[in-house]
C-alpha cells in the first residue's frame, strides 16, 4: 500500500511537471526519459557560474555597506578633531606666553611661596605681595596652562583617530574597487 502510493505521488508530481512544461512530445513518459537523458553538465556549470556571481555582488554590497559606515565614522572623526583644535586655539589665545618652562616655574613659585609661613615681599621682584592673592594667581595660571597641553594632547589623539578611520575607509574604497573589477571580469 505504501509503494502504491509513493508511485501515485510521483507519477502526479512527473504529470504536473508535463503539464507545467507545456506538454511537449505526445506521452509524458517518453518526454520524462528524454529529459532524463540529457546532459546536465551546461546547467551544472551556468548554476555555478550564477552563484559565483551571486556571492561577488554580496561581497560588493558589504563592502558597500562597510564604506558607508566608514564615511559617517570618518565625518565624526574629522568633527571631533575640529572641536579640539577650536577648544586649543580659544586656550591659546588666552595664553599666549604659555610654554612649559614658565609652568615649571609658575609651579615651582606657587609651591614656595605656598609653603611660607608668611609672604609679604616677592622673592623674584622685592615687590609687596598678598600670599593667598599671588597663590590664587598662580594656581589659576597653572591651570589655564595645564589646560592647554591638555588640550593640545586631545588635539593629538583626535587627529590620530581620524587618521585611522581614514586609513581604513580607504581601504575598504580598494577593496570595492577590487570586488567590482573583480565582478566586472565575471560578467564580461
């Protein structure tokens, strides 16, 4: 009873592909034999070719994909870098004797002066001072400098950073070029 009715299944599944195929030759039997016969080396070929080329168009699109997100990431890059060279040069213009010998110093003047018990003259000048006025000075000159080479360093790592992200999006742009010459030689 089983095989009766495996050989119904397929003797409707050959009859509907008959039919489908317009219902060449006068019997489906001795159409199905012929088909059966042919050489399916051509086909075999043409899939594979097919299907080369279906994964180098996935590789495109990813890569496509890959230099999108690379442009945004680049963009953000380049913002960044931006901000930090805006942010230095405002800290630089406030400061424009800034170097780090005169904050070695400044450092150096504040300490000393800081740790005197008393401070009525300055031991640079000779020039009456305030102690707690001169230390407030000082330690806020000490940190408009410190800001700067602060700044300057975050110049530095966003400037690497977007170097970076360029670096890579130019080579995920080669890759492209390369998978589409690549494709480009497949289909000719």
């Amino acid at each position: 009873e089983r095989l009766v009715s495996v050989i119904e299944n397929a003797k409707s599944t050959l009859e509907a592909t008959w039919l489908k195929e317009g219902s060449p030759l006068a019997d489906m039997l001795i159409w199905a034999k012929g088909e059966s016969e042919k050489d399916l080396t051509k086909e075999s070929a043409q899939l594979k070719e097919v299907d080369n080329l279906s994964k180098q168009w996935t590789a495109i699109q990813n890569k496509y994909n890959e230099i999108q997100q690379s442009i945004k990431a680049v963009g953000i890059a380049k913002k960044a870098n931006n901000t930090a060279l805006e942010v230095l040069q405002k800290l630089q213009e406030k400061n424009t004797t800034s170097n780090a010998d005169l904050l070695n110093l400044l450092t150096q003047a504040k300490n000393f002066i800081a740790g005197q018990p008393t401070a009525e003259v300055c031991p640079v000048c000779d020039n009456s001072i305030e102690k707690d006025t001169v230390v407030k000075s000082l330690g806020e000159k000490i940190a408009s400098m410190s800001a700067i080479g602060l700044a300057a360093k975050e110049v530095e790592r966003t400037k690497k950073e977007w170097d970076a992200k360029v670096a890579i999006q130019r080579k995920a742009v080669e890759l492209f070029n390369s998978l589409l010459v690549k494709y480009q030689n497949a289909i000719a």
